[in-house]
C-alpha cells in the first residue's frame, strides 16, 4: 500500500501526461479543449478524486484551464480455463459467465487511455 504522498505523486504525473496530450493534440486541431475522456482499468491505482484535482491544478492558468475530465473504469476480464471464453468478472459472484466454473485466469488490466477530447472551434470536427 502507498501513502497519500505516493498517491498524489502517481496521480500528479498521469495529470501532466494526459494535458501533454491533450496540449498536443490541441495544436493539431487549432481547437480550444472542452473536456476529456480516459479509461483505465477497474482494479488500476487510478483515485478519480486526487487525478480531478491534480488535473485541474496542472491546467490552471493554461489553454486547458477549466476543462472537464471523465474517468471510465473498464471492467475486469477474465479468461475460462474450462470454455475458453473471456468475460467480465463480477467482484460478487467470480465465476465463469458462460459456464459457471469458478477456474479462471485475469488478463492484464485495461492501461490508462486518453479515449476522446472534445474540442469548441476546431478546424475539423474529429476528436
């Protein structure tokens, strides 16, 4: 377990990574950024609340200052030793969503991603 120093640390530079991207992909669109949208997996060290403000920090007094950022948690995925089949797995009931064998293997957990960026006068309407 890591301490809040540790937390605000790791949330503190997925903060400046996720504005050096959107800060990039800003200068492309010649659009100014409205709000973003990342995913991550449901199990990552991602805290929304410290990611929000670390973000919103780091964005103060910049083009980016005032946007809204969205966090989405994938689920978790699994794969059945017994049919093969991946799925998602339930923290409540972790078992096979096909065939109900409780032998399962996690796969890797969803990495974070910048998934969108919405842009207000944007040369081109792609995000």
């Amino acid at each position: 377990t890591g301490t809040s120093e540790d937390l605000l640390m790791h949330e503190t530079m997925l903060a400046q990574n996720i504005a050096a991207a959107i800060r990039s992909e800003a200068d492309k669109q010649e659009g100014r950024p409205v709000s973003a949208k990342i995913s991550c997996g449901f199990l990552s060290a991602v805290n929304d609340e410290l990611l929000q403000e670390a973000f919103g920090f780091i964005c103060k007094g910049t083009g980016l200052e005032g946007m809204k950022l969205y966090i989405e948690h994938r689920p978790i995925r699994s794969i059945c030793k017994k049919c093969s089949k991946e799925f998602n797995v339930e923290l409540s009931n972790p078992i096979c969503a096909f065939c109900g064998s409780e032998d399962f293997e996690l796969l890797p957990e969803a990495p974070v991603i910048l998934e969108e960026i919405e842009f207000e006068n944007a040369k081109n309407n792609e995000n």
